[in-house]
C-alpha cells in the first residue's frame, strides 16, 4: 500500500516519538505507574508524548520558573487539559460541569480555545485522574484533543439557519466519531476499565484507522457552511464545505492541505491555505474523511515531524496524486466542486432567531477565556444562565460563545441574566476588538516566545483610539496574535497579524483575506509595541481616506504596496 511507512516498519526512517508510539502498546505506555508516583509532580518524557493523546500536556508555570530555578526548586509542574465537543456544542449541565472542574482542580478559569474545544489550565498531578473522570462522566471527554490522531472535528455554529446546522452538525460528529482512537488504553487508565486488550493482534483490530503508529502528525477537519468561514476551513488539513442548494443540504465540497505552523527562519516550514478538490454527497464524507486519514498514516513523513503534516505530504507529491489515491482507495471519483461564496470568517454579535423559532445569543469574550474579574463576573453569569438554560451553549472558532435555541419563554431570564452580570455582545467595543483573537501564550505555553493571551488587549487599548479619530471604530478588521509561528489563533490568515519573535517582539504581518481565504505576508520583523504603533498610525489614517467601497484593510494594504499579495499556491515565504 505505502512507499513510504505504512504502520511504519522498525527498518524505515523515524523519529524517536515514532518509537514512543511503537513501545506504547496502543497509547498506555507507562502511564498507569507514572501517576501514581508521588515524589514528582512531573512525569517522564515518553509518558508526556503519550499523556497528549489523552488530551494533556505537562507544562510549568514560566512566571515562576526563574524564582523556582534560583530556590533550587523543581519546575511548577501542571497540566493542561483539553476537553473536546465535536463543533463546540454543550449541553448547560456539561457547562456547568467545565465550571465545577475549573474551579476544584484547574486555575479557577475556563479557555475555549480556536478548535471550539475547552482548555482547562494548572491541574495537578494527582487530580489529572479525578478531573478526567468527571469530564467522561458528563459524555464529553479528553481523548485525542491532543496527539498524533484527528482532533476536534470544527463546525460552523450557525445560529440563524438551525435545520442546516444540525443537519450538518450530525456528520460532525458522525466524523468524529468514526475517526476516534479506538484503544481502550484511555478507559484503562482514567476510567478504570478493564484491561481488555492484551495482544497486539487484538489491538489491531481496534485501531483500525490508524494502525499501532497512529499518524505521523496531528490532523484537523474543519465544516464550514458559507457565507460563513468562521471555521477557517482553509486552515484544515481536510475541510468539508457545506452545499445547500434550494435550503436543502446537498453535499460538500472537500479541500486538503491547509496548515498554519511554520518555524521562524526555516524556510522548509510553511502556512498554506488549502485546495478545493471536488465535492461528495453527505453520506461519503466519512469514507472521504477514513480514507484521507489513511493515507496520510501511509505517506506522511515520520521521520522529520516538522514536515509531517499533511500539507507537506500533498507539496512533496502533488495534489493530483492525492486525488487519484483518494479515488482509488474510496473506489468511486469525487464529483466536480460547486460554487460557493464566503463573506467573512468573524462571528456575528447578538441576538438572532433562528429557523426553528427559538433564540441564540453570541457573545464576545475576549481572547476566550472566562474567568471573573473584580469588575466583570463573567464566570459567575455563565453559570448562572446555565443553572436556567434549556437549550445549549456553542463555543465558536474565533474564542467566542453562544447561548443557544432559548426558547422564547426562557429569553426574558436569560436577557435578565446577561444583563444583571453586563455580559457583552461587544457592541461597546471597537469592531476590530469584536474580531480580533489571541493564543494562550505565555505563562503556561512552553513554546510560547512572547506574549499573546495577556498582551493583546492592551495593544488593542492603544489602536483603537487611532480608528475612532479616523472614524474606522465600526470597521471590520481582523487582527489576530500568537506567541510564536506555530499559529495556534490562525494569525497567517489574519488581516493584520503579530507573530511573537522574542520578549515583546513581533513579527508583523498584513494582507490577509478578510474571509479566511489569502495568506498575509511579513511586513515589518521583530518590533517592538512602539514601532507596531508607528508601522499603524499612518496605515490607518491612509486606509480611512483612500479606500474604495467595500474595500477590506487587508486588500487596501497590498493595493496601498505596504506588501504583496500571497496569491494562490505561492508560498508564505516567497
Ligand atoms: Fe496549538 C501546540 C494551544 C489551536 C498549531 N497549541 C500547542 C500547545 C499545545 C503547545 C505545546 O505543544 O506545548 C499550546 C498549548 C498552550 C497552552 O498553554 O494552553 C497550543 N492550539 C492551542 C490553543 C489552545 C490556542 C488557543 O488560544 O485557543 C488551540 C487549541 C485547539 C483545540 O482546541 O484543539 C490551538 N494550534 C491551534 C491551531 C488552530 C487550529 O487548529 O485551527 C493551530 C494552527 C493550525 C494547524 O495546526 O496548522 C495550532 N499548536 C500548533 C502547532 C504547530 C503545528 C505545526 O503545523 O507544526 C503546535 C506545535 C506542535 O504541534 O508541535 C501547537
Ligand atoms: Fe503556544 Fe505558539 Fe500556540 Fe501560542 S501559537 S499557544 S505560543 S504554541
């Protein structure tokens, strides 16, 4: 079947965490003893590759980490736990559940992330066990929302057209489902299951989507339904794009190959939007999506997990030969793609009635995490419309939330709720505020270069009084911060974008589609908050008088020759 890899013979070239996985017996590894050591908060490298597929990362708290360092203390070990809705939908009871967890195990916040998932941050060792068994026993859960594995299949919300989103909604997690790591190592080691599996053979036959080695990289699908590309979809390794003709879901279209992630100054390392490769009837997605994962496990590199995402797997061979694979492995041809437009890939604010007459109310939450300050409770609100809500909750793809179907008897109290806690649609802030979005950054990323999280807000203090003097205060700009180019907030897509180089330096980017559907390009490299002001100031004062019609800031940056536009196909980096 493969040239390359397939399952990935001992003999082949590989990376040692492609020994890890071999080792692991289906993801257990040493997990089960290397939680009940108690001299360490920490846990042994190998067994951290492994904790990713259950959906956890060690971190430390780099605040501390000097001061720990000088005390001759060990790092602050801590977990990050990541819990994953297919589409970002919850019920109020799972809400509340994420509250509870937060609050007894976690740091007291919850982080809904860019993938509609929850993060929760600063668990402890010894409550990993305990926090994980409550997440499962609210029928959501933390497998695969990390790891080598698909992760959090993303849907587009969609409040106002509600037949179509559950329509789609249903193929999410159908998707999703199909795509889970079936090992029982998961329920082994959190859920006290049984040990069920004990020969390879049998594990075999239970993974067999993704063999032993699992992928080479991680892998991200992404539905978006148009005009909407609140998803990113061109950000996805394999995206679906809804087709409702005449009201009626008819199909998809299907792309591959997009992906964010590069490395400063390496050139071999790149964002790319994907390609549209033709389109399928809702019923083949799941076969599209188990044959693409597939071939990917077959052809992905394992040797250099650098170049082992799917982007560079469909560069290095062509997207014909994808195609063709694809065609031959489902035994049937995908049909031609049809036509399709996105307008934007921000959420929009507020009350909306849906088609199935009830109500959905989308929130701003700055950079996405809900916590309570002294002056905005918005922990405690949620909790409390939770506590009354009938309906569910919907984390968006841009950090927000949705409270969603009120029925019309239940929108008076929860108006009343949002109300008494000012919970904001962000109709008091800046439209670029409304559409702006940051990574978790520093202090618990340990990739993180800069700050993101904690830094963008302030930055956005002092740009937006430069839009109200040029009357720009309600204009649409997407702005978007990471700590470092692995690009976690999806800022290569971003109008204008900072990418953190070092401590409060950025590179900084501009261009982008302001659907979703252009790379933007470096414009200015390692600069510090004043220059990024001085870089804006005149660019924004031009754009307010020299626009035309509709134009959108990151058209008007490339027509104005600030840079060149990223067209289709070319590189980030050319
Ligand atoms: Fe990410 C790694 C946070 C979405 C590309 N990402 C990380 C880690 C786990 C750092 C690490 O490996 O040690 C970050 C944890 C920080 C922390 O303290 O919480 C992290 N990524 C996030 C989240 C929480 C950002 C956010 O602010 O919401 C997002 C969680 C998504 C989820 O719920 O599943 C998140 N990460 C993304 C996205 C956006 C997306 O998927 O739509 C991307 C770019 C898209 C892509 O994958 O191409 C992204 N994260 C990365 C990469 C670069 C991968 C690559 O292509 O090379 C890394 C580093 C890695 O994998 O080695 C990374
Ligand atoms: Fe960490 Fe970098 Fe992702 Fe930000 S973009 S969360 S700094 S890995």
């Amino acid at each position: 079947m493969s040239d390359n890899n397939l399952l990935s013979p001992n003999s082949a070239p590989h990376s040692d965490v492609e020994d890890i996985k071999r080792r692991s017996n289906y993801l257990r590894g040493s997990l089960t003893e290397t939680l009940e050591d108690r001299i360490t908060g920490s846990i042994p490298e190998d067994d951290n590759r492994l904790m990713k597929f259950h959906g956890s990362y060690m971190q430390d708290d780099r605040d501390l980490r000097n001061e720990r360092h000088k005390q001759k203390l060990e790092p602050a070990f801590q977990f990050m736990l990541r819990v994953r809705a297919a589409g970002g939908v919850v019920t109020p009871e799972q809400w509340l559940m994420m509250d509870r967890v937060a609050q007894q195990y976690a740091n007291g916040t919850i982080r809904l992330t860019t993938r509609q998932s929850f993060q929760l941050h600063g668990v402890l060792k010894w409550n990993l066990k305990s926090t994980i068994q409550e997440v499962n026993e609210s029928l959501l859960s933390t497998l695969a929302a990390c790891g080598d594995v698909n992760r959090n299949v993303m849907l587009n919300p969609n409040p106002y057209q509600s037949e179509i989103h559950s329509e789609v909604y249903e193929w999410a997690r159908k998707v999703s489902d199909h795509l889970d790591p079936r090992s029982r190592a998961y329920h082994e080691i959190w859920l006290d299951g049984e040990k069920v599996v004990d020969s390879r053979e049998e594990a075999e036959e239970q993974e067999p989507i993704y063999g032993p080695v699992y992928l080479p990289r991680k892998f991200k699908i992404g539905m978006a339904i148009p005009p909407s590309n609140d998803v990113d979809v061109y950000s996805q390794d394999l995206g679906y794009i809804a087709i409702v003709e005449e009201g009626k879901l008819v199909g998809f279209n299907i792309s591959v190959g997009g992906g964010m992630g590069m490395s400063h100054g390496d050139p071999l390392t790149y964002p790319q939007v994907a390609k549209v490769i033709g389109f399928c009837k809702p019923e083949q997605i799941i076969d599209v999506a188990e044959k693409t994962v597939m071939i990917q496990r077959d052809y992905g590199d394992r040797a250099v997990r650098k170049h082992a995402r799917f982007k560079y797997t469909i560069d290095d061979r062509g997207v014909d030969w994808f195609i063709d694979e694809l065609n031959a492995r489902l035994g049937w041809n995908l049909e031609e793609s049809r036509s399709f437009h996105f307008d934007d890939n921000g959420d929009r604010y507020g009350w909306v009635k849906g088609t199935n007459g009830k109500w959905h109310f989308t929130m701003f939450i700055q950079s996405g995490r809900v916590k309570d300050d002294a002056d905005y409770l918005l922990m405690t609100g949620l909790r409390e419309i939770a506590k009354i809500h009938t309906g569910d909750f919907r984390l968006t793809a841009n950090q927000n939330l949705i409270i969603s179907n009120v029925t019309s008897h239940k929108k008076k109290k929860v108006e009343e709720l949002i109300k008494r806690y000012g919970l904001t649609d962000g109709i008091h802030y800046s439209a670029l505020r409304r559409n702006s979005m940051a990574c978790v950054s520093l202090p618990t990323c340990g990739l993180a270069m800069a700050e993101s999280e904690r830094y963008l807000p302030s930055l956005l203090d002092k740009i937006e009084p430069m839009l109200e003097e040029n009357g720009l205060r309600e204009e649409d700009i997407v702005i978007r911060m990471t700590g470092c180019p692995n690009g976690c907030a999806r800022p290569m897509l971003a109008e204008i974008a900072f990418i953190g180089k070092a401590p409060g330096k950025y590179n900084m980017y501009l261009g982008g589609g302001f659907s979703g559907n252009r790379l933007n390009k470096l414009f200015k490299e390692n600069i510090g908050e004043h220059e990024i002001l001085d870089s804006l100031r005149p660019m924004i004062s031009r754009y307010a008088a020299e626009r035309e019609q509709g134009e959108h800031f990151g058209d008007y940056v490339i027509r104005a020759g600030y840079v060149k536009e990223v067209l289709d196909g070319q590189q980030f980096h050319a």
